[in-house]
C-alpha cells in the first residue's frame, strides 16, 4: 500500500477540481513548500551521512593503527619473556636466582570510540566555533 502522505498527486480522488480555484491553488503552494522541505531535509541527511563516513574512515585508520601498535608490543613482550624463562632455566640448573625480573605486559591502548551522532554534532560546534574565532 501506498502511504498517503508522500503522494505527489493533488487530484488523485478522480473527482473534478477547478484548477484555478483559491482552495487548490493553495494546496498546489503547500505542496511545492512541503517538497522543497523534503528536499532539503534530504540534502541535509545526504550530508551528515557522507560526514559521517568520513569520521568513520578516519577513526577505522586510527584504530587500526593501535590495534598493530598493541600487537607488536605484544610481540616484544612475548620475546622477553621466551629471554627470560630461557635465563631462568640456565639459573635453575645453576641453582641461583636468574639476573633479572620477570617482564611484565606494559599497558596498551585502550580502543577509540567509534563516532556516534553526538559526537559528530560536537564537532560540528567546534568546527562553527573554530570558524567564528577565525573572523575576529
């Protein structure tokens, strides 16, 4: 079924209408008006998707980048550590203690949140906010 609402159609009861007539004039001027706002509510929408798209690719860099930077900190641990249990085992069988500590996992990067609305309307703000200092 179709939704009455987005019609186009003005005359779609198949009665006669007198095209002329005050009443369907102003319908023919509600009409354009509310198309014009469809229209632009449209554009705004295409906007605000395609600017999202761009954060969303920025930030899929970003988190990729921490992700290979937590890895290869992974990587070096898990090499110390293969070092150390191999000293600890040469100190074992020379009963004393090994020379140095146990290495412990240093702290890795927590995950970037992802863009939402809210976060794409502040930077919005800023950006206005930014532009406006640029003026003074």
């Amino acid at each position: 079924k179709r939704n009455p609402a987005k019609s186009s159609r003005l005359v779609g009861d198949g009665l006669p209408w007198l095209l002329t007539g005050d009443v369907f004039y102003e319908k023919v001027v509600m009409h354009e008006a509310h198309q014009a706002e469809e229209q632009e509510a449209k554009e705004t929408r295409q906007g605000e998707r395609e600017r999202k798209a761009e954060l969303m690719a920025k930030w899929k860099i970003e988190d990729e980048a921490r992700v290979k930077w937590n890895q290869d900190k992974c990587l070096l641990f898990n090499e110390k550590l293969a070092e150390w249990r191999v000293e600890q085992a040469v100190a074992k069988t020379e009963k004393r203690h090994p020379k140095w500590r146990k290495p412990v996992p240093g702290v890795i990067e927590k995950p970037i949140p992802r863009p939402t609305a809210s976060t794409i309307e502040e930077e919005d703000e800023e950006d206005g906010e930014d532009a406006g200092d640029d003026d003074e």
